[in-house]
C-alpha cells in the first residue's frame, strides 16, 4: 500500500484533484464576489442616481424663481404679468424647497453628506423672505428700495 501511494499515477491523480478543488474555490469565491459588486452597484445607483437629479432640480428652480423676482421689479406692480410672475416664484421656490427636502431622503443613510446641508432651511428661509421684501416693497411702489434688495441679494448671493 505504501508503494502504491508514491506511484506517479497516484501523485498526478492528487496534483489534478487539487488543481482542481483549487478552480472550483476560485470559481465559487469570484461569484460571491461577482454578487456582491452587483448589488452594491444596484445600491449605488439606486440611491446616488436620483440624488444629484434632485439637487440640479432643485438648482434649477432656484434659478428660475430667482429669475421672475429680477422680472417682478421690471414691471408694474398691478399688471397680469406681476401676478404671473409672482406665481412662478412661488411655485419655482416650493419645487426647489422640495427637491433638497427629497434628496435629503434619498441620502438619509448618509450623514457625512447631510451635514453640508444642515444650514440648507435657514439659508432658504432667509432668500425666500428677502424675495418677499422684494415683491412686497414693489408692491407699495417703492421701486429703489425693491431694486437695493435686489442688488443687495445678488451681492449676497455672488
């Protein structure tokens, strides 16, 4: 028995089992791998996707409402086309109030990224009411002082 064993037919036979075994490891362990990047993948894009679309969004909105305030001091107080204006502030504001209050959900499960944002409300409630004073003080038809407010917010903003 013993001689059997240091046969060469029995040494090659354990070299290819172990190459083998060694190949079905490597092929079990790579799976298990390939899985795991795959669902973080899915993770990934699940959650990072549709938070920088929120974001730019919301940026956008920003912009926009930001645009119909310097249009609201352009013209009469009492036209159709400051109520429209005034509308579209409004709703751009509260779409962009609710992109960052919707990417605040998405990346709820990351804090480090959440607290860039911890200033985000104040800082919005403090534009939105500077673009109230604006609308508010064109309204009573001082002009000027809609337009300082509005060059002050421009200066602040820059």
């Amino acid at each position: 028995m013993n001689n059997r064993l240091h046969s060469i037919s029995v040494k090659y036979s354990v070299a290819f089992i172990s190459v083998a075994l060694a190949l079905l490891i490597i092929f079990i362990v790579d799976l298990l791998l390939v899985n795991s990047v795959q669902h973080r993948m899915l993770e990934f894009s699940q959650r990072f996707g549709p938070a920088p679309a929120a974001v730019s969004n919301a940026d956008r909105d920003l912009h926009q409402a930001r645009i119909a305030e310097a249009e609201y001091v352009l013209v009469s107080p009492d036209s159709r086309e400051s109520v429209e204006l005034k509308a579209t502030f409004e709703e751009n504001a509260q779409q962009a109030l609710d992109g960052m209050h919707r990417f605040k959900e998405i990346m709820q499960q990351q804090p480090h990224i959440l607290e860039q944002l911890a200033l985000f409300d104040t800082l919005f409630n403090q534009w939105k009411t500077t673009s109230n004073a604006v609308f508010d003080t064109h309204q009573r038809g001082d002009l000027n002082s809609a337009l300082q407010i509005t060059q002050a917010g421009i200066a602040h903003d820059l």
